[in-house]
C-alpha cells in the first residue's frame, strides 16, 4: 500500500490529529535526515513526507557535514546538504558530527560548518576509530568553541551490559559514551549545557546518573520505550531539562511520541519537551545567525 493514500481519523480512535500535534510546536531533536541510504539526499526527501504528515515544525538533522561512521571526512554530497540546509533554514537545521580523537580537525568542521554554514551544533557519535571519550581532555578544545559558538552539544550515551563481572557500559563500542562521561565532561565546563543522548539506553540509571548536573539535559530519543520514564525522569530532574527526539527513520514518530504523550504531565509541560526547551537553549546561536525564532 502506498503510504500517501492510507489514512486513519485519528480523533475516530481517540489518538491526537495532525492539528494537535502542530499546536504543541514540535522539535524534533533528532532526525537522521540524510542517514541509511546511499543517496543521502534521496533519503531526506523520502522523509520528509513523514515529517510532514506528523506536523513538525523543524527538524535537526544530524550528520550534516559528516557521517556517523567517520565523522571527520567530507561527503560527496556536502554540497547539496548545504544547499538545502540553507533553502529550507525555515523548517530543517543541521548538526555536523565531530570526532575527539582528532580535536584540531573537529574544530576546523566547527569552524567550516557552525561559523561560516548552516549548522547550530555538534554530535558525538556512537563510538569512534581511536576510542577517545567525550571525559578526555582532548574534548576541551572542542567544547570551548562550541561554548564560543553559543552551539548545541548533544552527545550519544548508551550502557550495554559487559564485561567481567557484567556491568552497565562495559560491553559499549570504543569511544561510545556513558551518562558518567557526560558528566565528568560538564564538570569542567559548569556553564556550557550538554544533551545526554537517548537517557543513557537505561533511562533509570541515566536519570540517577545526570541528577546532580544542571548543566545537562536528557533527551528521550532511540532508547526503548517504558511507561513511566518520562514521568519519573521529569519527577527526578525536573521539566525543564527533558527534551524530545524522533529519531526517524529508524524510529517510529507513534513511539516517540507515546513516550511524552502517556506520561501524566500537563500540556504546559508537554510544549517544553516537544520543543520549548530545546529552543531556549538553541536560542544563541539562532540570533547570532539572524534566523527567525519563535520561543
């Protein structure tokens, strides 16, 4: 069945209609845009049918300038991205991924692709060549321009159980970081503000790990959907450091969404996780550039 011809009245089954979705304004933090395809810009365009079909008003888009597998080198598209980025700065942004086992090289990204193009942020990926963490002191370099830049840091986390004995984060890929790494990080650096990606893969242990730090935020995004998490993490920490990802294509809107639509908090506090909160702290940087914002 072709997707564009299936439709469901939603208000029929008692679930939000499109209209409601505008109206809480989402961000959707994390959106492999240009991602799982060998034509990236084919794939971004596959998308954005969902994109827009769930109401979203912008996009993040995560490997613009890089790719998850090796963040430093350019893409024979990078052009193009850039091209679209720009035309389309109304509804899409980008975050270029960086690398700290090449620190000066991941600066120059920042430099080529925050400074002077159309991004507003840096990733960590999910692991990288040399296994450098995001708690090395290889990163301070990186996190001071970040800071200079007024960009958004979002930082992959995740815990898979390992080792010997078995113990959450021993089992993770070389250079992947754990929530105890974001917060050594953001020790060091208590005014610059950090998003721990996908609450740690274990949000109960993610949660308990980040409380201390109110510098760092914790984005619901990838990791497996729980009743409860959400109202528990936002018991714990606090709505205002909660923001939402769809983590498209390879995660489902319906999920996501159901993460903050099923916790028990009111529509004032389901508008900052969709996107007020993301967009307070993206705010510098969308000034500095001269684009429209609407907190």
């Amino acid at each position: 069945m072709n997707p564009r011809e299936f439709f469901i009245d939603a208000a029929h089954y008692g679930l939000p209609t499109r209209d409601e979705f505008v109206s809480y304004r989402i961000w959707d933090t994390h959106f492999h845009g240009f991602y799982g395809s060998a034509n990236p810009i084919a794939q971004f365009r596959a998308n954005n049918f969902y994109v827009e079909r769930m109401g979203i008003e912008r996009s993040i888009s995560l490997e613009v300038g890089g790719t998850l597998r090796d963040p430093i080198a350019p893409s024979p598209y990078d052009a193009e991205i850039r091209a679209i980025m720009e035309k389309e700065q109304d509804r899409f942004s980008g975050i270029t991924p960086i690398d700290p086992g090449f620190p000066d090289e991941s600066c120059a990204k920042m430099e080529k692709w925050i400074r002077h193009g159309p991004c507003i942020g840096i990733k960590y990926v999910g692991g990288n060549q040399r296994g450098v963490l995001c708690s090395h002191p290889n990163n301070d370099p990186i996190i001071r321009l970040a800071a200079e830049l007024h960009a958004t840091i979002y930082i992959h986390t995740w815990l898979k159980i390992g080792g010997t004995p078995r113990l959450p984060g021993r089992d993770n890929l070389p250079g992947e970081n754990t929530p105890m790494d974001v917060v050594v990080l953001a020790r060091r650096f208590p005014s610059v503000r950090f998003i721990c990606g996908h609450s740690g893969g274990d949000w109960e242990l993610g949660v308990r790990v980040v409380r201390p730090h109110a510098n760092v935020l914790l984005e619901f995004a990838g990791s497996d959907p729980h009743s409860g998490a959400v109202d528990y993490a936002v018991k714990e920490l606090g709505v205002d450091r909660i923001v939402w990802g769809g983590h498209g294509p390879s995660r489902s809107y319906a999920t996501e969404f159901g993460k903050v639509l099923d916790a028990d908090l009111s529509r004032a506090d389901r508008l900052k996780i969709f996107g007020g909160n993301f967009r307070k702290i993206a705010a510098p940087i969308f000034r500095q550039k001269g684009l429209k914002l609407e907190l």
